[in-house]
C-alpha cells in the first residue's frame, strides 16, 4: 500500500481524494455522463481517461466509463482540477473528541464539504485524512463564512443517530456575533416568520415575511463598543440564514455580511466581480462575522454533550477595541 492510500471498512481509498456524492439527478446515468454534466470543464471522453487510470474511483465498487450510478453513490476523484493537487492542510483546533465523536472549530473560508468546479478542500475530507482509522463523516454543517463548532463522526451509526437529532432540532446552538449598532435592551427575543425576502432578486435571500415559516431566535448584548455590539443569538428553530435574517429585521446586520444589510447589487457585484474595491468599502470585513459559539448535542451513547469554541482572532481583535479592516490584497 502506497502512503497516498488508507483502508476503511475494507476498502482501500485514495488519500488527499475529493469525495463526490451522487445526488438524485445521477440515479441510474452512465458516469462518465454524469461527471461531465458536473464538471463542464472536462469533457466525456477526458472524464472516460480518467477513469480508465485510476483517477475516479468508486467506493465500494469497481468503476468503468460505462458503470451505471445510483443516488447516494461516493466517487472519489483524485485527478488535479477536480481532486486535489497536494495534500489536506492541517485538521482544525479540536474541542472535542472521542471514539465516535470529533468535534472542531471550523475556520472561516473552510466548505465543510467540497463544492463547485474547482477543487478546494471541505472539513470532511481533511478529517479523513487525519482520522483515517475511522469512517468520518458530518452531522451538520456550518457555511463557508461561518467559523466555530462543528460536529463530525466516526461511525456511521454515530452519524445517523446525530443527523436524526439535528433533524428533530434536538441540540441547542449559540452563536456569537458582532453587529452594525448599538440596541437599547439587553436582551430580547424575535419571533418573525422567514420566507423569501419580498423584493428580492437573489433567489436565496430569505427575510421576515408574513406568510413564511415559523422562526424565533433570542438576542443578548454581550459587549458593546464604539461602533458595533458582541451579541449572542440562540435560534429555537432552524430556517435558513435565520440568525442573519432576524438581525437585520432588529437593524442589527452582521459586521462583513454580503447579502442582509446591503442592497442586493452588492452580493450580485461580489459574484460577479469578486472582493474589489466596493465590495471592500460597503462591508468593511472579509467575512460575515458570525460564530458558532457553542453547542449541546445528545451523545450516541446516551450523555448529552456541550462542547464550546473561543472567538477567532479576527472577530476578537474587534472585541479587543481594534477597528475591523480588510486587509490589501496587494499587502
């Protein structure tokens, strides 16, 4: 065995692979269609090489051009452009862990999971690599800019066991995050429905609508300073982008966000253009700062858990009384 290479649940598996997960829309196409559909940068016939050379693989299963996929199914990909190009960077801070439980502190910018046409590294796959006498996977995941807890396992009966209870919003979050603003209470609770943002043109933009789903999240003041707040908010439901939604329905939005507190050209103008100069100017940070502070989870042998992850050091230099910049790219 080659040290590009590790054993789980019997099979031997490619190290610094990139994990690719049918999703519904492969069920029963032909791979090398498949994969071509999902990385338009690679044709059929140089998806069909890369197959015949070992560069896709299936897991738990041989693989040919011609193999017929099912939903579900993990390919690992190897092949620079789609795979990786070198090996993982290092497994972030741990704040727990133990036989079936590992339990990190994501940083900002870090996918939990691999995405796009581009290959960049997810949390689950530099887990693997430094975990790999266990078959880790997630629980749950926290987005791109979103740092702190984050909860993967080591079974897959520890696996299950936690996506049903985040499924049944059994754990209890707290996240920490620093606001436009300064509120006249201490503490106070939101309970405003979020559907789509009415007005909106970014498909993905949610807001406090009257007809949306049930939403409520409590608010508390941390810290206050010159020009902006530390609060915690402790969601008691789980829709998307909730915390972001109902801090800008109080007019508190996130220091750094691209899309609740600004008008919708600026999120469009990041896509299109990139962290230029305006996007630089209307958000005055690189990244939503937004925290997952803290989190109790039942533990698949039966205790609950709570495990807790200090502030970064971007968003604690705030706190610390410096003002929030974003660095030169050219620096």
């Amino acid at each position: 065995m080659s040290d590009r290479e590790i054993v789980v649940n019997g099979e031997t598996l490619r190290l610094n692979s990139r994990s690719v997960i049918v999703g519904t829309d492969g069920d029963g196409r032909r791979v090398d269609v498949y994969l071509a559909n999902r990385f338009p940068n690679f044709s059929r016939s140089s998806i069909q090489r890369l197959i015949q050379q070992g560069g896709i693989e299936r897991v738990n299963g041989d693989l040919k051009p011609s193999s017929t996929l099912a939903a579900g199914q993990e390919l690992l990909v190897t092949s620079p452009g789609i795979g990786p190009s070198g090996p993982p960077p290092p497994l972030p801070d741990v704040m727990y862990e133990d036989e079936r439980l590992l339990v990190v502190s994501k940083p900002s910018g870090m996918l939990a999971h691999p995405a796009g046409l581009t290959f960049t590294y997810g949390l689950v796959g530099v887990a693997r690599a430094a975990r790999p006498d266990h078959d880790v996977d997630l629980a749950h995941r926290l987005d791109r800019e979103t740092s702190g807890i984050n909860v993967l396992t080591k079974d897959k009966a520890a696996n299950s066991f936690l996506k049903n209870a985040f499924y049944k919003k059994l754990p209890s979050k707290t996240y920490h995050a620093i606001v436009y603003g300064s509120p006249d209470w201490e503490q106070t609770k939101v309970d405003a429905p979020i559907g789509h943002a009415a007005g909106s043109s970014i498909r993905i933009r949610r807001g406090v609508a009257a007809d949306g789903l049930p939403a409520q999240t409590t608010v508390s003041v941390l810290q206050r300073m010159e020009n902006f707040s530390l609060v915690e908010a402790c969601p008691h439901t789980g829709r998307t982008h909730q915390i972001r939604v109902h801090l800008e329905h109080l007019g508190l939005p996130i220091l750094g966000d691209k899309m609740y507190g600004q008008p919708d050209d600026t999120f469009t103008h990041m896509l299109d253009h990139g962290p230029d100069e305006k996007i630089r100017k209307a958000t005055g940070f690189p990244r939503h700062a937004l925290h997952a502070a803290k989190i109790t989870i039942p533990h698949p042998d039966g205790e609950w858990v709570t495990i807790e992850a200090p502030l970064p050091t971007d968003m604690k230099a705030i706190v610390d009384g410096k003002q929030p910049c974003w660095p030169d790219p050219d620096e």
